[in-house]
C-alpha cells in the first residue's frame, strides 16, 4: 500500500522549545501510522530535534522553506496528505488534503480576520493546546479543537531520587511575549531570602535555551544575580541533565505572565505551560503565576499552588515545606493526574480523532 505524506511548516525550528516539541510529536505519531514526514526547513536538524527534544525519526525528510512561485507552491504542497503550519501571522493557499492551522500563541496579530486571509484558510481546521488560547481564538472569530500536549514518560516513570533544597525554573531565556521572567523570579528570590530562614535553605537553579539574539537579555539578568552562589544558571542544558534536575528538585517556580492582564494581552501569558507540569510528574510542586494556562492545569493546593503576590507565593511555600504529610500527597495527587490526563496513550488517541479520523 502506497505510503502516505505529512509535512510540517514552522518557523520556529531554530527554537525548538515546547511549541516544536508539540508538533514534532504529532509528525512522530503520522509516521508511526505509516506516513512520510516531511520538515519545511533549510538545512537538516534531525539531531538537534533527538538532543533537544529526545524525538528522533526513522526517516525524515528536509525541503527549503521557500519556493520559487505561487504555482510551484501549491504542487508542491498537494503532495501531501497532511499539512501542518505553525502560524507566524501569513497564511497560504495549500492544496494539500488535509489542512491545519497549529495557533500556539494567542496573538490577536497572528489572525488578521481579513478578507484575503478568509480565502487562503478556506480548507484549513485551527488546533491548540489549552483551552485558554481556545478562549481567545473564538474572541476573534476562530474555532479551534484543543488537543493536549503529552509529558514525555522519562518524566513518569517515578524516579525515587531524593529531593533537594532546589527550586527549579525552567524555560527560554528571552524578554518579550511569554517571557518566563527569570529577571522577576531573581529579584523575588533574592527579596525572599532576606526575610525568611526557609528559602535561605534552598538554591535557585534556571535552565531553559539560550539563543544568540537573547544574550543581551541574560547578560542582564545574571547582573541580577550579582553573584549569588546561590542561583544558578544552566543555558542550553542537555535534556537528560535537565531531567534529572526535575527529579532532585522539591518546589517548581513558573512566573510567566507576570502582572500583565491577560484580557488585553493574553500574548504575554502562558498560553499552556507544560514545564510546570513536568515538575508536577517528578514530583516537584509547581508554584504558578495566576494567569493563563496553568490556572486551567495546576489545582490550588491541590496538585500545586497558584499565586497572585510574592507574599502569596511565600505563604504558600511555608505551607506546604511544613507539612510532610501534605506535601507527599500533593505530590501523589499530581502524578495521578499526569498520568490520567497527560499520557502518551491519551494524546496518541485525541490526536488520531483529528489527523487519522479514528
């Protein structure tokens, strides 16, 4: 039987963070089910995707992002059954069978609802992770289906490591849109410290990629560490340090969205948040900004702890490094949940419903 073909658009490749992880793995799961995959990229990152993300291919295939005419374009995109494109704000027209639009960031920019762009997605479906960005797409005019990201099992097979006095933070280093604001997450750790015997036990550790653009900024914030020998910084960390580190830590600090109002620019969130939830399957509480998609994830006091303040944020700390006994069933409370709603076997289903019609 004649293989079919799924090709993703991304322009984002050069990231590789978690909006890449989530799309590479559903080309992960259509090649599982008997598709070519294709990578609109112009030179070959199979490597980094497998060192980065720890997703590799049996064989994936890499054309330039750019083609010669409008024409080339829409045959070379009819070769495919399946079409995902990563929205960066322009839209085509695409031939291919089957059309999807990945919105991942929810940018009132990126969906200009005009009257050409209402041609060009005629034949396109819009997917997202978290019912927060679904939220926003239907304010302007978008009806989108939410399909949850999986965490990866290396996060789920319940390490017994012993936990250390670390409060981890995980994401990219950089300063605009969804930043992970690590310049706030120093300065509240530093504030913290001076007033309170219980975070002076504990070492601060950001790990998260760092590109070339971005190096001003972390210039920036480790001049806010001013050398505390306390906080330490971990740019590009391979992936299974950096699981191992999830597994040491005891408390997860997640600070997107910082003070923005997330009704004017919902852009400047966390549009899901996965990080957070790795910490969750490890066993590390999360302590999330309120804002965005951990408010949809994270179970106040349930599963983790959601803050509005820095002095909520330390009580909710206090309360929970006190009481063994709760902190143990948090942590139960939220590998259960990974388990239950984050699964590979419960992606791999959602996903089939959308792209293989199971």
């Amino acid at each position: 039987m004649k293989k079919k073909n799924a090709a993703l658009i991304d322009p984002y490749l050069d990231v590789l963070g978690g909006g890449e992880r989530y799309a590479l793995s559903i080309m992960k799961l259509l090649e599982q089910n008997g598709y070519n995959i294709t990578l609109f990229w112009n030179t070959n990152i199979s490597q980094q995707i497998q060192q980065k993300l720890d997703i590799s291919f049996q064989s994936l295939q890499f054309r330039p992002k750019q083609t010669s005419s409008f024409f080339s374009r829409l045959r070379q995109f009819s070769e495919y059954d399946i079409l995902l494109y990563i929205s960066d704000g322009s839209y085509f027209i695409s031939h291919a069978k089957h059309n999807f639009v990945y919105a991942m960031i929810p940018d009132r920019k990126l969906y200009a609802s005009s009257l050409l762009n209402t041609f060009k997605l005629r034949n396109w479906k819009f997917i997202t992770h978290s019912l927060f960005n679904k939220h926003h797409l239907m304010r302007w005019g978008i009806n989108s289906k939410v399909l949850y990201p999986s965490i990866d099992d290396v996060f789920t097979k319940g390490q017994t490591i012993k936990k250390e006095h670390i409060i981890l933070s995980v994401g990219r280093f950089f300063p605009h849109l969804h930043s992970k604001r690590q310049d706030i997450i120093i300065k509240t750790f530093k504030e913290l410290k001076q007033k309170s015997e219980m975070i002076k036990k504990f070492d601060l550790y950001l790990a998260g990629g760092l590109k070339e653009e971005d190096k001003e900024y972390y210039s920036y914030i480790l001049k806010l560490a001013d050398g505390d020998p306390s906080i330490h910084f971990l740019p590009n960390i391979p992936y299974d340090e950096l699981v191992q580190l999830y597994y040491r830590s005891m408390f997860y600090w997640h600070f997107a969205g910082y003070g923005v109002d997330e009704n004017v620019h919902p852009e400047c969130t966390e549009h899901f948040g996965i990080a957070p939830l790795e910490a969750m399957a490890c066993g590390a509480i999360p302590f999330a900004y309120n804002a965005g998609g951990p408010r949809e994830t994270i179970s106040h006091q349930e599963t983790g702890f959601l803050f509005s303040s820095v002095d909520e944020l330390e009580k909710c700390m206090e309360l929970v490094y006190t009481d063994e006994n709760r902190r143990e069933s948090m942590i139960k409370k939220g590998k259960d949940y990974i388990n239950s709603q984050f699964s590979y076997d419960a992606f791999e289903n959602n996903a089939s419903k959308i792209f293989l019609n199971k």
